[in-house]
C-alpha cells in the first residue's frame, strides 16, 4: 500500500500538480498553502475557504502532519520554553523557544533520536530512530509560534539529531520556510549545526545558501575530538577544515564553531592555544558554551573563571569570541533531557 503524499512538505508547484491532479483549479493550491505555511494552521478543516466537499476529499488523497503538544516546560528565570512534541508514529522530539533583544529564535529537531553519539550530548542516548520529514520540522516552528501568538525572526537546527544526516529533508525544509508565500524568514536567520559529515558539507557548499553554518568543533586536535566525538574517527580534523574553507569560498559565509567546554578537558590554556593555531586566517567565530552535566555521562562544565580565561586567550590571538548566554538552565533546555524522561515514562506505564 502506497502511503499518502505529505502535502505540507511540497512547495507550491508540486502542490499544484497534486490539487490539479485532484481535478481542482489550480488557484487552490495557492489557498492551501497559504493556510498551512502562512496561516499555519493545524488541521484541513480550518480551511474554510475551501468547499466541504473539497476537504473530505483532501483528507482522503493526502497526508497532513500536525505535532502535538504533549508538554512544554517554562523557564521561571529567563521564559526561555522547551517543548515536547509527539509524532503520528508516537515518537517524541524537543523543540526550544529562546528570546532575544532581536526576536524570537527556535532551535528544532531534525531527527528522532541521534546516531552521532557524542561522549557529552544526551540527545543520543535513546538511540537514532529516522529522519524528520520537511513538514515536522516545519511544524515544530508552528505549532510554537501559534502557542505564543509571535512571529519567529531566528531559526537553528541544532535540536536532536544531525541535521546534514537528514540532508534532502533538510534542503527541502529550508526551501519552504524561506519562501516568500510561507513564514519567509530571511536565510540569514537560519543557522543549521552539523558535528562535521565532511562529504555533505561539500554538497551543502554547492547549494550557495546564505545560511550559517555552525560546526561542533570542540577540541583543537584530532586525537582529542576522537575522544569526545565518534565522527572524527571517520573524518579527519583537517579534512573538516579544508570543507570548511571550500563552504566560505562558495558561500561568503562565516562559519561558527561551536565549542562545549569541558571542565579538565578541553578548557585548559594549551587548547585555548592549539584552537588559534588551528583556525587562524579563517574567516570564523568561535562559539563557547560551558557544557550542561548530562546525568549519565561523566564530564562537568567549565566553571565562569577557566570560561572567561579561555575566551580571552582566544581574542589575544586574533579569533573572534563570544560566550553563548546560557537560556533554561534550570528546565534542562538543552535537548534530550524532556523527551527521554517521557519514554522513559511510557515505558514504566507499560510495565
């Protein structure tokens, strides 16, 4: 049995062959996409300007997602707000919403569960289940934007999963949030993280889209980063660079690199050192973020002291520094903690 087409991840020329496959006028498709990326609306039968008629038959000849709600969790000291969402299939993923002087910015999912298993991240603790379709990601920054009635300005996918491990979906995705018809949020406003899939980085270059690229770095050195991060047994560190230069060569972007600082580990003013030895001359901007103590995993973030020391070891040499402000610390708005303590519970349910 072939499965229904998913009509909120198509851009509107493909909606329109479907609508007019469905002997409709074509002008319907229009209607239909303003309703669900513009309007954003959550089921077919808001649709209101289409005949009843109409709607039935939507609803037999095509799949439309919408996420559920089942949690979300409030942050009493900056409102930052981390959401639990379920899929059709019932799996779970988080979404967070954190706010800026400039806006509203989201950080989604774009995969349940995560196959990357970084030694200090809790998003692949429960496993990697699939990829995200276009439409759930999509839905994730919807669902959030209709609950706080505000339109969202930034958007990161540095939630669960590795983004460029779900790459079609990806690409597609980002085709239709910036869509003048939809949401049309600028593509400099999109940041999307990847812990370093070297050959998709190359591919990602190609595509020539002003998006941001946030590579998690986090250690200045091979044998280090093979420690901390089982994709650099497969991708050299200074294979990563060199497609790092290739993606500003055919973008003009900056790349970001993202590094977790580790109490004992990788904050110490050696790799402070190697780190601007190794970025030096490249068009970057090092992002530090003291990592969040993750309960099953061993290592403990760096204290506000050995921080601000390694920050200004780096801007002595010349590399551009900031140190991410820390948003939901005390509703664990890092991603995985909701999401696994809910399977956990369902588990415990079944019993």
């Amino acid at each position: 049995m072939t499965e229904k087409p998913d009509i909120k991840s198509m851009n509107l020329t493909e909606l329109t062959s479907f609508v007019t496959g469905l002997s409709e006028k074509s002008f319907r498709a229009k209607q239909i996409y303003q309703w669900m990326h513009h309007k954003q609306a959550a089921s077919i039968d808001e649709m209101t300007n289409l005949s009843v008629l109409f709607r039935e038959k939507l609803k037999q000849e095509c799949r439309f997602v919408s996420l559920k709600q089942v949690d979300v969790q409030i942050s009493k000291e900056d409102g930052t707000r981390k959401y639990l969402f379920a899929l059709e299939d019932g799996n779970v993923i988080e979404s967070v919403l954190m706010r800026y002087k400039y806006g509203s910015s989201i950080c989604i999912s774009s995969q349940a569960g995560c196959r990357m298993g970084c030694r200090f991240c809790a998003s692949a603790l429960g496993g990697f289940v699939r990829g995200l379709l276009p439409s759930e990601m999509l839905e994730q920054i919807y669902r959030i934007s209709k609950d706080i009635d505000e339109r969202i300005s930034h958007v990161v996918v540095m939630g669960t999963g590795e983004p460029l491990d779900n790459y079609d979906n990806l690409l597609k995705f980002i085709e239709l949030l910036t869509d003048e018809n939809g949401l049309h949020i600028s593509r400099r406003n999109l940041t999307v993280s990847t812990c370093g899939i070297v050959p998709e980085i190359y591919r990602l270059a190609e595509e020539k889209l002003q998006i941001t690229l946030a590579i998690s770095l986090h250690a200045p050195s091979q044998e280090k980063r093979r420690m901390l991060m089982p994709i650099a047994e497969k991708y050299d560190l200074k294979e990563l660079l060199e497609a790092c230069r290739y993606y500003f060569e055919k973008t003009g972007r900056r790349i970001t690199f993202e590094y977790a600082l580790a109490a004992g580990v990788n904050d110490m003013e050696q790799e402070a050192e190697e780190l601007s030895k190794l970025l030096k001359g490249m068009n970057c901007h090092v992002n530090l973020i003291p990592i969040n103590p993750v309960r099953e995993r061993s290592f403990q973030g760096s204290g506000q002291r050995e921080v601000l020391a390694f920050k200004e070891q780096l801007e002595k040499n010349r590399i551009h520094v900031t140190v991410r402000r820390e948003l939901g610390r005390d509703i664990d708005a890092a991603c995985g903690q909701l999401r696994k303590r809910y399977m956990e519970g369902n588990l415990k349910g079944q019993e």
